[in-house]
C-alpha cells in the first residue's frame, strides 16, 4: 500500500513539472513572439522615418534647383522650402513612433503636392523668360545694327555738311592795294610816296560759287601800318571768344557769280606813315585773304 501512495505521489509531481514546463515554454515562446514583433515594428518605423527624411531631401533639392532658375516665384519657392528644412528638422529630433511618423508622412504629402504645383509653374515661368531673353537679346541685336546705321548715316551727314559748307565759302582772291594821290579835278594817280598819299584803295574779287546763297555778304578789311596801329574806323567786332579790331567793312551784294569790290580809305589830312602796311581781309572772324605794300 505504501509503495503504491508513493508511486502514485511521484507521478503527481511528474505531471505537475511537467505542467510547469510546459507553461514555461509557452510564456518562453510568447515572450520571443513579442520581442521578434517589437524588433520587426522598431525595424519598420525607423525604415518609414529614413524613407520620409529621404523624400523630403529630394523634396529640398528640387526646391534649391528651382530657386535657381530666378524666376517671379522665388520668394514662393524660397518659403516652400524652409517648410520642408523645418520638417526634416522636426522629424529628426522625434522619437519616431508610428502616430508622429503618420502625422509627419501627411505633411510631406501635402509639401509634395505643393511643390509639384510650384514647380511646375515655375518652369513655365522659367520657358517665358527664355523667350523673352531671346527675344531681347534679338531686339538689342537689331537695335545695334540700327545704331550702327543711324551713326554711318549721321557720319555721313556731317561729313557732307561739312564738305557743303567749305564748297559754300566764298573766295576772295585778287587782293591788291594801292596808295592814292587824288587831285583837285578829282583825278587818282598811283604812288607809292607817303607824303604824297591821301588815300589807300583796296580791291578784291569774289569767286563765283552756285553752292553760296545769293544775299549781302559782310567782309572786314583791317589795315595796319608800320607801326602796327590799325588804320580807320578802328571798329572791334566781336565773334564769341575772338574780337577783331578793323579799319572798314564793305557790303557786297552777291548773286553767285564773281564781281569785283574796291574801297578807300582816307588819311584825314594826315600823311600816311612810311614803311610796309599789311591788309587783311576777314569773313566774321575767318582770315580769307592777305597781302602787303610799302610806302617810301
């Protein structure tokens, strides 16, 4: 009786080890189980929150290739783009728990979705400028060329007028002066004596010229004596910068074709000084004719 009460005791405790092991392996397995799913749920958020730091990388990228361009959406794209710096900032300080990871997975979608409008607008931007850089760049090109054929053009001009004006000058040739002994019948007679001398004529002779308008034309004779005092009227005329103090001035009525001009100057009862007189004659302040003379 007493081997069969200890038998049967024995078995008792098998069946309850055997119980406790089995219990044991269970919990055992299960807690694997769990590990192996927290292993396997840790993989896959920090996976998904790589995944979302990449795409907002390229989503960056695409922004700073964007701004580039330089186009009317820059500021735009400018702000778009510290969104997405502030995120992956943001992202990159998380703990990276599945809610925050769904939340941050949203707002990427909705920056994507705002930079795919962007940019699309922008490269439309992008094409406008293009064409209107080629555009302008055409416009300058022709503008050049215009310039180019406006300053020959105006070139051409001031070389004609210039060659219209010295072919408009008038001649004056054929200076010559002569010292005058006038008699009381009014007759002249030619020296060359000073004390003889009452007055000096001065003739000269005008070119024709079919360019030269027809009008009164003005000239200023100047004569000075050995003495270099200028004789006459002693007149000064003042032409901008330049004066010219002159003897006379004679009016000639010119019609394009030559003619001849003779003045005289007197010498007041005075006798003329001896010595070598110079006569010029001058168009306004332009010297156009020369010669000189000696009284003895």
């Amino acid at each position: 009786m007493e081997n069969q009460k200890s038998n049967s005791s024995l078995k008792a405790v098998v069946v309850v080890l055997a119980l406790l092991l089995l219990g044991s392996l269970a919990y055992i397995f299960k807690m694997t189980k769990d590990a192996k799913a927290v292993d396997t749920e840790l993989l896959t958020v920090k996976s998904e929150k790589d995944n979302v730091l990449d795409s907002l990388a390229i989503l960056k990228t695409t922004y700073d290739k964007a701004i580039e361009d330089k186009t009317a959406l820059s500021d735009d794209l400018i702000a778009e783009r510290e969104k997405v710096i502030n995120l992956i900032s943001d992202l990159k300080k998380s703990k990276g728990d599945t809610a925050s990871l769904r939340k941050y997975r949203s707002q990427f979608v909705a920056l994507q979705s705002k930079m795919k409008s962007l940019v699309a607008e922008n490269e439309n931007l992008k094409k406008a400028n293009e064409t209107l850089t080629v555009q302008r760049d055409s416009t300058i090109l022709v503008l050049g060329e215009q310039k180019k054929f406006n300053d020959t053009l105006v070139v051409q001009n001031e070389n004609l007028a210039k060659t219209v004006e010295k072919a408009s000058k008038l001649v004056v040739m054929n200076l010559r002066t002569q010292a005058i002994k006038q008699r009381s019948s009014g007759k002249q007679i030619d020296t060359d004596k000073a004390s003889r001398a009452d007055k000096l004529k001065v003739c000269f002779s005008i070119a024709a010229n079919v360019v030269t308008k027809s009008g009164d034309k003005t000239y200023f004779v100047q004569i000075i004596d050995a003495k270099n005092n200028v004789l006459g009227d002693k007149q000064t005329e003042n032409f901008g910068e330049t004066s010219l103090t002159y003897s006379f001035t004679t009016k000639v009525s010119y019609d394009g074709k030559s003619v001849d001009v003779c003045e005289f100057l007197d010498g007041k009862g005075k006798d003329f000084e001896r010595g070598t007189y110079f006569v010029n004659i001058f168009d306004k302040s332009d010297l156009v004719s020369k010669t000189s003379f000696s009284l003895r």
